[in-house]
C-alpha cells in the first residue's frame, strides 16, 4: 500500500509519501506444471516453490501439502472436487517435486496449502487441462487461449488450447512477433480445441500465440 499526504501552512506546501507491504505470512508459495495440456495415464510434474516475503530467498523445509482436485462448471458457479492429497517438503533450493498421473479428462486444479510460524495460511494454485472429449470450457463466452509447454525448441510441435462455451463459430488462430509469422482458420465446432502446429524458426527468440 501506498500513502500520500499533502498539507499546507502559511501558504506553504508540503507533500510525503510512505508505503508497505502486505503478504498473507511471512513466505509465499507458487505451484507449475511441466506441461498445460495433460493427457489421460500420462504422468506430469508438479513442482512448488517457497521463498521469504522479506528477502525473497528459497525456504528449505517447509511442508507444502497439495491438493490435486477437479474443476466444474454449472452456469456461473464453480465447485472443486479433491481427488489426491499429497504432501512434499521443500528442498535447499526451496522446491519440491511431485508426479502425478491424470485418471479423467477434464479442469485439473493443485491447490498447495501452508502454515507459517504465525499460523496463517498460504495457498497458491495452477491448471492443467487433461484431454478428453466432452470436456466443457468456463463460462463467460470469452476465447481462452493456452499453450501446452512455457517454451520450446524449433522443430517441436506446440499443442494450442482454445476454449470457448459458444462454439460453432471460426477463430484465428496467430503467431505473431514484429510480423505476423503465422496464421490458421479454425472451426470451434465444441467448446474446447486442441490445434497443433510445428514451431519454426522465424518464431524465435519470442512470439506471441493468440
């Protein structure tokens, strides 16, 4: 937060400005899966992080549980069913490391939990979307776009989620960088689309997928 006072004697002004930071504990986590788009019997890391609020640095030894559940949608409202509960401790270099292997298709949801020496709770979340058919996207009639992997080597193939609740329609899909580097037509027939396309060199060093 950040506050700013003003005042005013014998037409003088004088103005100031103070700020402070505001966490939910002493540390915070994060939580990332090696992969976006999960298949069906196909293990996938998971790896969460815990590092000081004060000085950022890694924290070794704090017991991270982590709660592997799934997403539904109906209308508007959001329920989270748990499916696994696995507990990890985090490392020297403050991470720990789980694999877990998707059962169903579907929203995939690893929700961490914590405890300070304070008492109060830190949590952190991340997605993965397990391919299957008849899978229904979130609500909002808004395109969703999401890549399978944060980066990639040329000559890989890229796997695009595109989502949507009001399929029948066309979407554009694009690479896009100084140029656009790429550009491809696709029918949103249902509500969720995996395309793939190969990655090129003219995508590199960065490029943006929309």
């Amino acid at each position: 937060y950040t506050v700013m006072v003003s005042a005013s004697e014998d037409e003088k002004y004088f103005e100031g400005t103070g700020s402070v930071r505001v966490t939910r504990g002493t540390f915070s986590t994060s939580v990332d899966t090696s992969e976006y788009i999960g298949q069906i019997g196909q293990p996938v890391d998971v790896t969460v992080k815990a590092e000081s609020n004060e000085d950022g640095k890694p924290l070794a030894g704090k017991v991270i549980r982590i709660v592997a559940g799934e997403e539904n949608w109906t209308m508007n409202k959001v329920s989270f069913e748990p499916l696994e509960t696995i507990e990890a401790t985090t490392g020297p270099d403050g991470t720990a490391k789980i694999t877990y292997t998707p059962k169903k298709a579907g929203s995939l949801v690893f929700k961490t939990h914590a405890v300070d020496e304070l008492k109060n709770e830190i949590e952190s979340s991340c997605y993965l979307y397990v391919e299957g058919a008849g899978v229904p996207a979130r609500p909002g009639g808004k395109l969703m776009v999401t890549l399978d992997k944060p980066k990639y080597d040329i000559g890989q193939t890229a796997k695009v989620l595109i989502q949507t609740d009001k399929p029948g329609g066309f979407g554009l899909l694009t690479v896009e960088a100084d140029d656009v580097l790429y550009q491809r037509v696709i029918n949103l027939t249902q509500t969720v689309t995996i395309a793939s396309m190969a990655v090129e060199k003219s995508f590199g060093p960065n490029a943006q997928v929309s």
